[in-house]
C-alpha cells in the first residue's frame, strides 16, 4: 500500500519473484514525494530531486542499468559570506570545520551511547551557526532533536541528477504495475488468514500487505488496524518526528551566482546558512528551508516573502530584479505525507528496528523510515520496498493461488 519509491520497488521485486502484487495509492498518482512538475517545458522536482549516496543507491545502480541519463553533480559549491563570495581563506576555512563536524558525528555515532546531534557539535569558532544550520537542514530537526547514532553520513553527499527528474524516473519504473490509483486504504484487518484492506475502492483480500505510508500519516491514525497494532509498534511509529525540508522554486536569471547543479551556501547577518541548488542546467533555484524558519511561518505567501526578504538581505533589492518565486512546496501539511521524511530522536535508534518486523507474518511496513543506511531517502525506500518483497516472498513461499494479491 502506497505508490511511492518503497511501494513501486517492492511491487516490482514481488513480480520478478512470481507473485502478484498490486499498488493501492491515496492520491491520483504514483511517486509519493518524487513528483516532477513543468516549469516552462522544464522538468523541476518538487520532492526527492538528488539521487544520493551514489553506488550505494540502488536507485543509481538501477538507472545506470536501464541507460537513464544520470549526471553526477560537483562537490564544489559557490559560498556566499554577508552577501558577498567568500574568499579563499574563508572557503578554506569553512570547508575545515564542515569536514571536522563529520568527522566528529561519525566517531559519536559509534560510541555505545546515543545521545542528541547537537552534542557532538566540534568547536567550530565563527562558523558554528552555519555549519550548524546546514546539518540541520539536511536532517530536518533542529540538532537537539536528532539521534547521532541515525545521522547521514558525508557519502549522501555523492549526488546524481537523473535526465527528466526523480519524479519522473519513477513514474517510469511504476509503469505497467497494476495500480489503484486515487484509493486510500482506510483499514487494514489482519486477524488473519491473510488481511482485507478495505479501500476507498472496495475491500481486498490479500495473503499479506506491505504498508508503505509515511510514518507520520500512520501516527496520525489515518489507517486502522484491526486488531490494533501491538504496543511496541505504535510506540515504534509515534517515536519519529516528522522532518521538514521544503522547496522555494525560483526562476532568477539574473542570480549573482552561476554554475549549473551546484550548491549554493548563504551565510548572513539575519540567517545562518541557506542552500540555493542550481537544477540540473535548468533555469531554475531551489531555496531550501529547515524545520525551525519553516515552524515560524505560515503558509505559502508568508515562505514566499520569508525568501524574497532573505535574498534580499543577502544581495540587496537590486539583485532581485529579475527574481520570481515560481512554487513554494507543502509536504508538511500535505495529508499524505506530513513531512519530508522521518526523523529518529535521541534514544530511539530500535524504532527503525521494530518497525522492520512483520506482524503475524502478514503486515510488513516499508519506506524510508525503515532505512538506517538511506534515511530519509527515496533510495533508502527504493532499497527496504525491495527488501520487504523478499521477505514477503520468503515468507509466503509458494506461488499465490488465483484471484489472491499479495
Ligand atoms: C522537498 C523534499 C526534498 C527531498 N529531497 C530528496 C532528495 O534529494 N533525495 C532523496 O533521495 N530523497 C529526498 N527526499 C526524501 C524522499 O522524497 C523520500 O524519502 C521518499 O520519496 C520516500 O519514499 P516512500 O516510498 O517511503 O514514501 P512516499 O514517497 O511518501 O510514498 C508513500 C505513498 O503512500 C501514499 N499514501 C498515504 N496514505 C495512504 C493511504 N491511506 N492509502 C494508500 N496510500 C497512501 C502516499 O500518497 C505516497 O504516495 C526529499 C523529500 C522532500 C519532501
């Protein structure tokens, strides 16, 4: 159940195994929080845009294979320093205590104890708020809410663009799986043999399901299990904290800074670090926002302004003169989402664990909160959808018997 990265793969992977399985999806398509929009002909992602982590991606892996066009963006960004570029010194400088914060929240992570991000912090001298701000932008908490034993390590940093947009790459993996589309699944029974689900379709009988609904959502109780989920999985689901990240699309032809799929580090006076991701050589930004600037703001038109004051800020009302705000993203209130992915807090590294576990040996949970080494990712969910079908598959050993949907 659900047609995002984790369902699409596991749906895949369960008919290479020869069972049948079929996609329930809420909304009226398939990608979950991988969508490709249009920007004047141009592809722009509006979810999952980087394909992480790059060969340990399957999702890499996988593209290579089919001979999609994957582009391997720099490492080298643009830094930007009170509006204007940073010099050598200060790139050096920077680039010192990014790598020595790193380093030090892997050295934290193997110590036997878990404990918040934000401890393992390094001195880091002038440069402490932004680097800061940069980690917690790509976890999606504030660093005293994250668990430094389930922090992303520097190798997410290999990044690919993928010709036509995450979204679209997987749209295309989706196609010719049977998929109920616009069909949420509201129950779940699973007293067994088998489980019903009964959808906004109709009910459906399975020999099992594999529930790849964000976490957040099945926190939220938008799906009920009959009987009731057991206590350490619902403790295990109401552990995560939903993590924000949200795209401002902008279309800036005259930006002050150039070089196409790079990143783009602002450190100012009235914020400590904002990301601007020239995308895949189209004429287009992302500004990206974290959990904290995203909880004081309401609602498109206020992040809209939210950015234009920032570059503003940045680069003085002159350089804004050709910018436009073209989208600004909502996943967060989306109510098949509520986030952009899952967060682990300190102390709760087993809620990945125990969501891992099947139930009865018919409800098995997918997606990217499964994933230690991918969090948060749509590799990670492409990598547990797959996982989970084997299981399944092993599972359930024999061929399905006719009329029957795993
Ligand atoms: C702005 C943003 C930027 C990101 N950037 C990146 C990036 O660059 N690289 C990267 O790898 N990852 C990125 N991510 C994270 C990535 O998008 C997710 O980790 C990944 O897509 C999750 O896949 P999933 O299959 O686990 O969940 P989803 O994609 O959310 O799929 C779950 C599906 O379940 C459906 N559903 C919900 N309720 C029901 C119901 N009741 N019945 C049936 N179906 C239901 C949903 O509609 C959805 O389609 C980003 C996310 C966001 C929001």
């Amino acid at each position: 159940m659900g047609g995002g990265a984790a369902g699409i793969a596991a749906a895949r992977r369960c008919r290479e195994l020869g069972l049948r399985a079929a996609i329930f999806e809420a909304r009226d398509r398939v990608g979950g929080r991988a969508v490709t929009a249009a920007f004047a002909g141009h592809p722009v992602d509006l979810g999952a845009h980087w394909l992480h982590a790059g060969d340990l991606n399957p999702m890499v892996t996988l593209g290579r294979r089919r001979g999609e066009l994957l582009r391997r963006t720099t490492r080298r960004g643009n830094l930007f320093v009170d509006g204007r570029p940073a010099t050598a010194a200060e790139r050096r400088s920077y680039g010192t205590a990014f790598g020595r914060t790193d380093l030090s929240f892997a050295g934290a992570a193997r110590e036997p104890a878990d404990r918040p991000l934000a401890s393992a912090l390094p001195p880091l001298g002038r440069w402490r708020k932004a680097t800061e701000a940069t980690m917690a932008l790509i976890s999606g908490r504030p660093l005293r809410e994250v668990s430094v034993q389930d922090f992303p390590s520097d190798e997410f940093g290999d990044n690919y663009f993928i010709r036509g947009g995450y979204g679209a790459y997987l749209a295309r993996l989706a196609s010719g799986l049977p998929a109920a589309l616009g069909c949420p699944v509201h129950r779940v029974g699973w007293s067994g043999p088998g489980v019903t689900l009964d959808t906004a379709g109709g009910p459906v009988k399975a020999r099992a399901v594999l529930v790849t609904v964000p976490v957040p959502v099945l926190a939220a109780g938008a799906i009920r299990f009959d009987p009731g989920l057991p206590d350490d999985v619902a403790d295990a689901l109401s552990a995560f904290l939903p993590g924000s990240y949200e795209h401002v699309v902008l279309n800036w032809p005259g930006s002050p800074f150039a070089g196409a799929d790079r990143l783009t580090k602002l450190i100012g006076r009235r914020f400590d670090a904002a990301l601007l991701t020239g995308m895949d050589r189209a004429p287009f930004h992302y500004l990206e926002l974290d959990h904290a600037t995203l909880s004081s703001l309401r609602g498109g038109a206020e992040v809209a302004r939210f950015a234009r004051d920032l570059l503003r800020d940045a680069f003085g009302a002159r350089a804004l003169g050709t910018l436009r705000v073209l989208h600004v993203t909502d996943w967060r209130h989306d109510p098949h989402s509520l986030c952009s992915w899952s967060v682990v807090p300190p102390g709760r590294t087993a809620a990945r664990d125990v969501i891992s576990r099947p139930l009865g040996a018919r409800v098995w949970f997918g997606g990217e909160a499964r994933s230690r080494s991918l969090w948060g990712t749509a590799g990670g969910a492409w990598e547990e959808g797959e996982r989970a079908a084997g299981e399944i598959a092993a599972a359930l050993g024999a061929v399905p018997k006719p009329g029957e949907t795993t």
